[in-house]
C-alpha cells in the first residue's frame, strides 16, 4: 500500500495561527513595556545597591592654629635720663677765700687803686653774685674808718657768675680812692677831708654778699 499524502490544514486554520503568535509577541512586549514604565525603582535599587567609591585620602596642610595667650604687660619705659649736668648751687661762704688787692704798696698824691680776688675752694661748681651791689671795700687805718665804697655808690647792679671748683677770678676793673673820707651826706663836696700822709699805712678790707675777706691788704700814703 502507498503512503498516504500529508494532510493540509484549511486556509482559516493557519490564519488563527498567526493571529494567535502575533497576540504571544504583542504580550511579551506590552510585559517589558509595564516593568519599564510601572516598575521604574527597580533600576535605581540597582544603582543604590552598588557600593560607593571609598573616598581618596589626601594631606592637607593647614596653618597652626594659634593658641591664646596671657595678655602680657609692655615693658616699662626706661625712665628718661636728662644729659645736662646738674645745674650748679649758690656757693657755701665758707667754700670762698676772699683776698683783697691795692695795685701798690706805696702811694704820693694819686688815687690808690683796689681790687679783689676770690676762689672756690670746694670740689663742685656754685654760683655767686659778684655785681657791685654786693661788694663792699672799707679803708681803716688804725680804729680809724676812713672809706668806705657803699658811701657814694651809684647805680649798683648784679652779676652771677659760676664759679668751678679750684677757680680763682679777680674783679677786672680796679675801684679808685681818691684819699679822702667817704660819708654819705658829703658824696658830691670837693672839700672833704683828706686822709693823712708822711708814711701812715692804712688797710684795705673786702667783703662780697655774706663773703668776708680772710686778710686785708696794707699800704701807705706819703
């Protein structure tokens, strides 16, 4: 016997087929699509579940910080030293040698000419007024007071003058007397009476300010 001839479907049969692998394919899409579109988080549990990068160390220099301290005091100012020296003091009488001068020894009819000396005998500088308002020269002659200079003075002034220790100064311009007794109330007369002569010797005393003279000074008149 003869084999028998495949069977053949009807045109409808295969028809249905298609139809029904064209709705398998359509689902399977559709299934992708919902889990794309329903599902979104899904995606991003992924990315969260993946571990995070450990974080690259990296040496950062930073400045000290400061650290606070007890407010400290300024150093004192040194205290200001002046360079001047020391400004000198009045003198000390007793420090003063006081000597008197007559520009002579013996004397005819000229006036007799008179000075002094003075010298600080102390170890520091002082001062003292040498003006003519404070120098006094007195001529005696025994317990006789025959001059004086204070008598018929004239317009006496000051002069302060520093003197340096171990210093020796003498008045510059010499006092005049012209012989004659001195008083007050006889100044401008030329007839006063003249002092004695023929050899009589007379002294010279000094004094300035609270200074008096260690000796006098002899002379005579002839």
């Amino acid at each position: 016997m003869g084999a028998k001839p495949p069977r053949r479907h009807s045109p409808a049969v295969y028809r249905r087929r298609r139809i029904a692998v064209l709705l398998l394919a359509l689902l399977v899409i559709a299934g992708v699509a919902w889990l794309v579109i329903a599902q979104p988080w899904r995606g991003l549990a992924d990315i969260l579940a993946q571990p995070e990068p450990e974080p690259t160390t990296s040496t950062v220099v930073t400045a000290p910080t400061p650290t606070a301290s007890a407010p400290t005091s300024p150093a004192p100012s040194p205290t200001p030293t002046s360079t001047d020296p020391p400004k000198p003091q009045p003198c000390d009488p007793e420090v003063i040698d006081l000597v008197p001068i007559v520009h002579g020894e013996t004397f005819e009819t000229k006036p007799v000419t008179l000075g002094m000396k003075l010298t600080n005998t102390g170890s520091v500088d002082c001062t003292l007024d040498v003006g003519t308002s404070k120098q006094r020269f007195v001529i005696t002659s025994g317990k006789d007071t025959w001059w004086r200079s204070t008598d018929c003075q004239s317009e006496p002034s000051d002069m302060v003058v520093t003197l340096a220790a171990g210093q020796t100064v003498q008045s510059a311009e010499p006092l005049t007397w012209d012989q004659t007794r001195s008083d007050p109330s006889t100044c401008g007369e030329d007839n006063r009476p003249r002092a004695r002569r023929g050899g009589a010797a007379y002294h010279l005393n000094v004094e300035i300010g609270d200074v008096k003279g260690s000796t006098t000074a002899q002379f005579f008149l002839r």
